[in-house]
C-alpha cells in the first residue's frame, strides 16, 4: 500500500488592522501603518508634561554654575551645577516644592514660581517659551513678537501670483501678501498696524459685506475660529487688545463673540462678487509656515475656469482703499 505525504501548513494569521485612522493634510493613514502608539489619555498627557517638565528645569540647572549666579564655587560639588536647594533659595520657594517640581510631581505650578526658576537659571527666550508651553502656562512678560518675512517668503508670495496669497501672524495679522490679494481685499497697509487684520477687516471694512457673497455665515465663523485660536493664549496682551478693539467697534461682533460657538481653522471655500473681477469661486487653503512661530501661509486657489480669469484681472485693478472709521481711532487711543 503507497503511502501519500500530505504537507499541511499552518495558517498565516492576518493581524486585524485597528479601527482609528489618521487624517491629516488630506491624508489618511492607518495608525499601524505609520508605527503610531495608542492615544494616551488626557490624565497620562498631564503626567508627561510634568516629567518633561522636570526633566528640562533639571538640565537647565546642572549646566548653571554658581559663579553665574554670583555665588562663590566652594570647594567639593557633586553636582555639575546649582543645587537643588540654592535654586529653591534663589528662587524664592521651598526645597521641597521645588524637588517635587523637578520630579514630576502633581502640583500646581503657577507662572509667577517659573518666572523666579526662569530668572535663576538664565533661560534664553526660546527656552522660557519651552518651559512656559510645557507647563501650559502663558508668559506674562513675554510679548511675542510678530514673525518676519523674510525676502524669499515675500518672493514665494510673488511667483504664487495671480492667486491671492498673504502670510498672517499669530493673532491673524497680516504681515505680508501679493499683488493679487491686494487687488482683491484692498490695501490694509495703509491702516493702522493693529486694524491689518482680517477680523477688523471682516467687520468694519464695508466692501467685505458685499465682496463676499455669504457675509453673515462667513463673520460667524470667523468670531468662532478666533475664539478658538485665543484659547491657546490667555492673557496674551496681542489677543486682549484685538479683542477690545473688536468689542469696542461692532456690536455684530459682540453678539456674535457672546454665543461662545468655536470652529477649526480647516480649508474652506468661497464665492467673492468682486466689482471687477466678478465672480470667484475659491479653495482657501492653510500652511504652517515652520520657521515661524504659528505663522501661516494662505492661498487662494480658483475651483472654475471664470475664476481662474478673473484672478489675472486682479492684478490690473488699482487696490480699494479701505476707509477707517473714527471709532476704531478712539478705540485706539484708549487702549
């Protein structure tokens, strides 16, 4: 009798591919695809930043000396740097606190202790940013300044003509565009430096009521989109002034500022009826500019063959003045 060899394998288990994906700038990835670790849960966030935390004021102090702070060397140091006890002392805090901070510990941390730990460890502005943001606390000394625009962001701005493109600061300045976008909106810069901003323009220029073909659904998300980029910077005095300003010149903005409605800062299209150019149906689209501290690059791109036209008329209309009114100089003269 022959006998037959029958070859078994075993079966290959196919892993189950999780449920959450990942979307970001239009892409969509599968989270086991891109190597990605579980969400971590709001209180394991809390405890990371606070170890982070200890650990950065830990490595400021080992690299500050005591002849930096103008304390005699002494004789022995096991320590490379400060002790814990003469940071605390400098400081003005207690030892014990401060070990705790330095541990990770869960205690609360005001901006006024990282002020005096800033202060005694000669932190440079890029890491007092960096000890204030894991902390998720706000600088009270710190008045950001407004991101530069260099001459190759200015030149980028030009060779993306004609489709209107601005760069915008943190608080929604607008601190550079093209030809296109003033040909579009008007020329702000001939406004006061705090009025160069779209939420004022949006308001209190008259032309965007009618330049914009959805005006009303168009401020109330734009009030929704600034109050969730404030939420990032309370008691910033950039925002704080913004807002008083805004306050103090439209009631539409107060009403619409008292909902508390918030909206994200995604893509979105619009249709401008421009008195030259006509109508335009456009992609505004968002960039993060990454050598600059939440500035961002914005472009309008045309969705039709109409508005690809009237884009290149943009560049032949002379740019619309755009008037002040009195109150907002008042506005700014009591702020």
């Amino acid at each position: 009798m022959e006998h037959v060899t029958v070859a078994t394998t075993k079966p290959t288990r196919v892993p189950q591919l999780p449920h959450v994906v990942r979307a970001q700038a239009g892409v969509v990835l599968d989270d086991a695809l891109a190597g990605m670790p579980p969400a971590q849960s709001p209180r394991e966030i809390t405890a990371e930043r606070r170890r982070l935390l200890g650990e950065f004021i830990r490595s400021r102090r080992e690299r500050t000396t005591p002849e930096m702070v103008g304390m005699a060397p002494g004789l022995r140091r096991r320590t490379p740097g400060l002790r814990r006890e003469e940071v605390a002392l400098l400081s003005g805090i207690g030892i014990t606190w401060y070990t705790w901070l330095e541990q990770g510990r869960s205690i609360n941390v005001s901006a006024q202790v990282l002020q005096s730990v800033a202060r005694v460890l000669s932190l440079d502005p890029t890491e007092r940013a960096h000890l204030f943001a894991l902390a998720e606390l706000p600088d009270p000394e710190q008045l950001a300044p407004l991101p530069e625009v260099s001459a190759g962001l200015q030149a980028m701005l030009d060779q993306l003509t004609p489709m209107p493109a601005a760069i915008f600061g943190p608080r929604w300045e607008i601190l550079a565009s093209n030809r296109a976008y003033l040909g579009l909106f008007g020329d702000y810069t001939a406004l006061p430096p705090l009025c160069r901003n779209i939420v004022w323009m949006c308001f209190m220029d008259p032309a965007w009521r009618t330049l914009l073909s959805d005006w009303s659904q168009f401020a109330r998300r734009i009030v929704a989109k600034m109050r969730t980029a404030m939420a990032d910077y309370v008691g910033d005095p950039g925002w704080t002034a913004l807002l008083e300003l805004m306050q103090h010149s439209s009631a539409e903005f107060c009403e619409l500022w008292a909902r508390h409605e918030v909206a994200p800062m995604d893509t979105c299209y619009k249709r401008y009826q421009h008195p030259q150019a006509g109508s335009l149906n456009v992609e505004a689209s968002h960039l993060w500019l990454s050598d600059q501290r939440n500035a961002r690059l914005t472009v309008q791109t045309p969705r039709d063959e109409q508005s690809r036209r009237g884009f290149e008329m943009l560049m032949t209309v002379p740019p619309r003045h755009i008037p002040q009114p009195a109150q907002v100089g008042a506005a700014l003269s009591a702020s």
